[in-house]
C-alpha cells in the first residue's frame, strides 16, 4: 500500500480552514466532492504519515484525503 499524490482544488474560509472542493487524477479526469463528513488530525495507517484527514463522499465512494505540510495524497 501506499501514496497517490492528488491535485485539489480548495476553497479558504474567512477562518482560514482549506475545503477541499474538487480532486484532480493525474490523467486530468476531475472528481467533486460531494461531502466532508470528518476533518480531523491523523495518521495514515496504510501510506504512513500525518496531515489532517478529510474523509469525505466523492462519486458516491467514501474517501480519505490526507493534506500534509505541502501536498494532498490518497491511500492506495
């Protein structure tokens, strides 16, 4: 198991929260985010490191997007 590295496209908040809004695959095809169940501080059990974790509804399919200091990734 391991990282798959994403682009988003997020929306800041007046409070200075980053909303993920839309997830870019590496070949262009771009998902939405239908929803944000959960953002909390986390480990990624399955890729190893620690950001805070987004677990949210894209497609219909319940993700974990993970934001470190500098990048967004995905378990795999």
């Amino acid at each position: 198991m391991g990282k798959k590295f994403v682009s988003i496209v997020a929306q800041f908040t007046e409070e200075g929260k980053v909303i993920p809004m839309t997830l870019i695959w590496e070949d262009g095809r771009k998902f939405s985010v239908d929803r944000i169940a959960d953002i909390r501080k986390a480990a990624s059990l399955k890729a190893g490191g620690v950001g805070l974790r987004y677990d949210c509804l894209i497609h219909g399919k319940q993700v974990y997007l993970y934001k470190d200091e500098d990048s967004w990734f995905m378990e795999i």
